[in-house]
C-alpha cells in the first residue's frame, strides 16, 4: 500500500471512531438523573450460587470427557519406525 493510501486510511479511521460530539464542548454542562434500582432480597443468594456451581461443574466435565474421548480415538505415537 502506498505511504500516503496508508496515512489516508488511518485518518479516515481515526476520525471515524471518534464519537459525534467529540471535541464539540458546548459550554454548558447535562445533568441526568441517576436510576435508582432497589432490591427487597436480603443476604447472599444460595439457589444462584449452587447454580452456577452446577454449571461450572457440568461444564467441565463435558470438556475433560471430550478431552478424554478424543486422545483416545487418536492412536499413539510409534517411536519405532521401519520396524
């Protein structure tokens, strides 16, 4: 690619990875009201944890018999050739 194709594509995306109102400063500043979110749960959520722990364990030992299964079908290597 030529030197100054290259530096074109750079500006062009660099400029547009820019967000539209970059740079613009308009002076006054925008207040938004936060979002309050509550929530009437109280402690630690044991059902959530056990399932996740569930999943994590099924997911591993999906994965560990996939392993298991693929070295098994792949024959071994023969160290002597020839022979």
């Amino acid at each position: 690619m030529h030197p100054t194709r290259l530096i074109q594509a750079l500006v062009l995306t660099a400029a547009l990875a820019l967000p539209s109102g970059a740079g613009a400063d308009t002076g006054t500043p925008t207040h938004e009201t936060p979002i309050v979110v509550r929530v009437d749960e109280q402690g630690f959520g044991w059902t959530d944890a056990a399932i996740g722990a569930v999943a994590g364990t099924g997911a591993t030992l999906i994965t560990v018999g996939g392993v298991a299964l693929v070295r098994l079908r792949r024959p071994l290597p023969s160290h002597e050739k020839g022979a």
